[in-house]
C-alpha cells in the first residue's frame, strides 16, 4: 500500500492540485477527485484486454474525466 500511494496516489493527487490551483479543474476535494480517477481508470480496466484496447479505454477516460470536471 505505501508502495501504491507513493507510486500512483501521490503522483495523481499533485498533478491534480495543480490543475485546481491554475483553475484547469473544479475546486473540489483533490482525495475524492483522486480517487474518482482512479476508481474510473480502475474499473474500465477488464483482464484479458489486449494493451491496445486498455490504452483505449485509459485515453477515453482521462478525456471524460477532464470534461466532467473542468473549470468554467
């Protein structure tokens, strides 16, 4: 687990603070925003799935992730 938030948790979550603090996203909680990320990124991810279609599915959510929570 230390692992996890070090390698992906703190990462995100920085990446997302400033993405608040420039106004590129809504404020909102950046443990929730972060955890909505990666519980979307998570759950479209299927075993079995081809690195392609996973690479798919990873850029489609970035982009509905974006255009759920921008600024304005």
């Amino acid at each position: 687990m230390v692992a996890y938030m070090r390698a992906i948790y703190e990462p995100l979550a920085t990446l997302l603070v400033q993405a608040v603090a420039t106004r590129e996203l809504q404020s909102e909680p950046i443990a929730q925003l972060t955890d909505a990320f990666l519980g979307g990124l998570l759950a479209l991810r299927k075993r079995g799935d081809s690195v392609e279609s996973q690479a798919g599915n990873a850029t489609w959510w970035c982009a509905a992730f974006f255009k759920a929570f921008r600024a304005g």
